[in-house]
C-alpha cells in the first residue's frame, strides 16, 4: 500500500503559482440615442468659434451701438459744441470765462451781466452738460449764458463795424506816410492784411 509523502500542510492545496486570476470581462460603451444628442450639442458649445464676423455686419452692429449712446449728437472734437436746436427760440447761447486758475473774475462777470448775459439754469438742460455751482452749467472755467438774440446779433454788428473801422484808420495812416518812402512800390510800401486769423496763445 502507497503512502502519501506528500507534506501535511500542502495536502489537497494547490500552488499559488499555479492560481488563474478570474477574467474581467469589458463591456464596450455604448452611448444611448437619447443622450447622443445633448452629448454633442454641449461639445459643440464648448468649441470656440472660428467663424470671423463680416466686415458689413461687424459694421451694422456698431453703427447700431453708437446710434443707441448718442454718438451722433456729439462728435468728440469740440466740448463746447452747443446744438442749436436746444436754444430757445429768440436767444442765443455762449460759452464766458467764469475764472481764470481756479479764481473767479468778477469785473469780467460783472461786465457781462451788464451787457446783457445771463447764466443758463442747469434745471433747463440736466441730461446735455455738466452741473456746475448752484442752478448753473460749468465746464472747466466756463459757464454758458444766454442773452436776446436781438441783442447779440446787434453786438456783432456793432464789432464789426469797429474792426472795419480800425482796419480803415490804418489803412489811411500808412497811405499818408507813402510820399515819405521817396517811392510807392509793392516792395517798399508796407502792406496790411484785411483778413482776420486767429491769435496763437503764448507758451
């Protein structure tokens, strides 16, 4: 009779080595079709883009912004434009020194007042200038007044006539001094310009 020789404690075992690990199986993934749909429509939301906007409609689409911010009224190159459609009928508006570095000249405002200017009430225009002090318009030391057209139109005649008057005063001083020249030629005769230009502010 055979005896088992094998040692006790590996008796009816077998080896570890010899072990066969369970399979896993892997099941493809298989996306369902009603889902397909909302899967692709979130890539194609993530994805940027590329399309470039036209020259026509990128320019529609700003010319619709800047009609919206009132871009039309104001064209940014003069912040004392005044639109004359806001004056009053019968009047005239302008733009007068209230203070010269930050101190207030008050001969000047008393000339004004005198010559017929009045501080335009802020209460009349609140959403076209900037509030100045009290119930007036300010913008950086100016302050816009109104007078009677009538009356400004008269001043304005009245300046003219002056400086035509000037112009015609020299004109008959440097026509006296010509027999003093000893000739009345384009190059020794002095010459005087008639036209008007504007004064450059010194540096």
């Amino acid at each position: 009779m055979e005896q088992d020789t094998a040692p006790a404690g590996r008796r009816g075992r077998k080896s570890a080595l010899f072990t066969e690990k369970p399979k896993t199986k892997v099941e493809p993934v298989v996306l369902a079709e009603e889902g397909t749909e909302s899967v692709e429509s979130s890539r194609q939301s993530m994805r940027p883009d590329m399309r470039e906007e036209s020259p026509l409609a990128r320019a529609a689409r700003r010319a619709a912004e800047i009609k919206g911010s009132g871009g039309l009224e104001f064209d940014g190159t003069d912040e004392y434009y005044i639109d004359p459609r806001i004056i009053p009928e019968g009047w005239s508006y302008e733009w007068k020194r209230e203070a010269v570095y930050g101190q207030r000249d008050d001969t000047y405002q008393q000339s004004l007042k005198q010559s017929g200017w009045e501080e335009v009430p802020y209460s009349r225009h609140t959403d076209k200038f900037p509030k100045g002090k009290g119930n007036t318009i300010e913008r950086k030391g100016m302050v816009l007044m109104e007078r009677p057209a009538v009356i400004t139109d008269e001043m304005r005649r009245k300046d003219n006539m002056n400086a035509r008057n000037a112009v015609e005063s020299r004109k008959q001083t440097v026509d006296s001094t010509k027999g003093m020249l000893g000739r009345a030629d384009s190059y020794v005769a002095p010459k005087i310009n008639q036209g008007y230009e504007p004064m450059v502010a010194p540096k």
